[in-house]
C-alpha cells in the first residue's frame, strides 16, 4: 500500500486511505493549503459547512485539478451538514448550498455532521432517521457519490441501520493516541462502515505528538512521531484526515508506507494516556 492506494467504501466508491483537513480560516490561507496539499499528492479533501471555508475549499480544488492537469474524478472532496440544518427539507437546502458555495457539479462524501442524541432530543432517531433520507435522496439522484455520517457512536449508527434504506458508507470520528473510540471504529468495521479518523494529532492545541510511547516508537523507526501516529491509523484501515498548512508538514503526513508497526507496537499505542484533544461525546454534547 502507498499514499494512492485506496478502500472500496460499501457502494463500491473508491477513497484514498488517507485524506487532508481544513479546518483553516476562509480565503486565501485555505486556498493555498488546498491547492498545495493536492500538489503534495493528496486526493481527499474534508471540510464542512461549519468551517466557513466551502468557498475557498472549492476555488483550492478548482485552480489544483487545472494546475497539476488532473480531472475532477481524481480529487475526492467531502462536506458536512451542521447540526442545524436537521431533518428533510434542511438538508436538502444545506447541501444544495454547500454545492453552490464549493462551486462544483457533485460531492464524493456528504455527513451529517452530529447526530442527534438522546440527552437534547426525545426523537433523536426520528431526526436523525429524517435528515439521512435527504442524503439517501441526493445520492440517488446522482449528486453525492457516498453518504454518512460523522461522530455517530455505535448506537447511533445501529439505530440509523435499523431505521432506514442504505447503510452508511462512512462515520468520520476523533480519533487519536489516548483517545481512540475503539467501540464505535469497531462496530463500523463490522458493519462495512469505513472509518475516517478526525484529528489524528489531536488537534493544533494538544500534546498528542509529544506523547513518550509514540517518541520511542519514533525514534526506532527514525520517523517522526506524527508519521509514527498516521501509521498506527493506518494499519487499523482508517483513514487519517490530517490537517496542516505547512508544505513540509503535508510531504510529511503523506511519508508513511515505508515501515509497518508490530503488534505490540501497536497495542503499546491504543494503551497510550490521553494527551489532549476535543475529546467530545456524541452522548452528551448540546447539538
Ligand atoms: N467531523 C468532525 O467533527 C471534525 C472535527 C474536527 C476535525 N475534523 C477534520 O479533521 C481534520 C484534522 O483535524 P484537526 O484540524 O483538528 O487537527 P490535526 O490534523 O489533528 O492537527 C493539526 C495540527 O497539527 C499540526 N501538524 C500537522 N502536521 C504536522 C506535522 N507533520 N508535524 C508537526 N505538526 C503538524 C498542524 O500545524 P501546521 O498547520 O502548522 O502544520 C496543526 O496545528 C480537520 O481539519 C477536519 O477536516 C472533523
């Protein structure tokens, strides 16, 4: 497996395994990372209606596909539905608007970007069961290629299973050294669900890449520790989304397919502490 390589979701779309973040301030600082991270080799590019930057995000990929000569089906771009846009007809509108905002034809990946739960919401199924019809529709008529959903545990996505036609094709979650949602990225595996990891480093404030068992490992390998940490994702067949608005840093973050983790590297790193990340819960957080 190299950096190209990629995953068959549940609807035969093909991802790459590992994919760029954008949680970057709108214009042209998010232009540029846009545009020099598919220059780096990246060809899945997450953002969301809540970063506030589908418009620069969209430019990013437009300018990148026509500078490095690529088509439009060689860059994967994933977007999100916030939280208040729920149910049918909101969705419908948020997607159409964040396809008008990105400028483009299609959406390869479309999320619902929290679920409801049970703590703000007596119809969280309902609600949840509503808004994913408005992404089944969108992806049958041709304008998503795959549908999901993001920081769904596993009795979030049961429920939405049980609820409605098509499964999920992806739940994107955090996921990172000392806080790895190890419960629900099991579930979704076996249910078909590809997993995508949101702040593998935990995030630009956390100590998730000074962690010591990561370091050692690091230091064995001669790689870095972020290198050490999108490794470990990997080989859990998740899709790291990294983001980073540094050249280097991105040449980096791609540099992980020349050495594997042993297996008891590997549990050495589910057993690190936590070390800093939004370590939100899907159960309790007010959306
Ligand atoms: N679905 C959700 O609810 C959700 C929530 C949060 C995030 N996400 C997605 O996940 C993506 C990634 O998460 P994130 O943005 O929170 O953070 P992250 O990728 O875990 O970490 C980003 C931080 O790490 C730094 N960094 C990146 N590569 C590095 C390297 N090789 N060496 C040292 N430092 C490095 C970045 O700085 P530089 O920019 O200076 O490199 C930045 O400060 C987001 O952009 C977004 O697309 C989704």
């Amino acid at each position: 497996m190299d950096m190209t390589a990629t995953y068959t979701l549940n609807n035969g779309y093909k991802i790459p395994v590992v994919g760029f973040g954008t949680i970057i301030p709108d214009g042209p600082d998010t232009v540029k990372a846009v545009k020099d991270a598919i220059k780096s080799g990246y060809r899945l590019i997450d953002t969301a209606e809540a970063y506030g930057n589908e418009v620069s995000v969209g430019q990013g990929i437009r300018e990148a596909i026509v500078e490095n000569g690529l088509q439009r089906s060689d860059v994967l771009v994933s977007t999100k539905a916030w939280f208040t846009h729920r149910g049918y007809e909101g969705t419908v509108k948020a997607f159409n608007d964040s396809l008008a905002r990105l400028d483009l034809d299609y959406v390869d990946v479309y999320l619902i970007h929290w679920p409801a739960n049970a703590k703000w919401h007596d119809d969280w199924r309902e609600l949840n069961a509503d808004t994913w019809r408005a992404l089944e529709d969108l992806y049958k008529a041709g304008k998503i290629k795959a549908i999901g959903v993001s920081n769904f545990l596993d009795h979030h996505l049961q429920a939405l299973i049980e609820d409605t036609e098509i499964k999920p094709m992806l739940d994107q979650i955090e996921y990172h050294p000392g806080f790895a949602q190890t419960a629900t990225a099991e579930f979704a595996q076996a249910n078909d669900i590809q997993v995508e990891a949101w702040s593998p480093f935990g995030g630009p404030d956390s100590n998730v890449l000074t962690e010591a068992t990561v370091n050692q490992i690091a230091t064995k390998y001669g790689k870095q520790p972020g290198q050490v940490i999108l490794r470990w994702v990997i080989q859990k067949q998740i899709i790291p989304l990294t983001k980073s608005v540094s050249p280097a840093h991105m040449a980096a973050n791609l540099d992980d397919f020349d050495f594997s983790l042993t297996d008891e590297e590997m549990a050495a790193i589910d057993a690190a502490p936590f070390s800093g990340g939004m370590q939100f819960d899907p159960d309790t957080a007010q959306s």
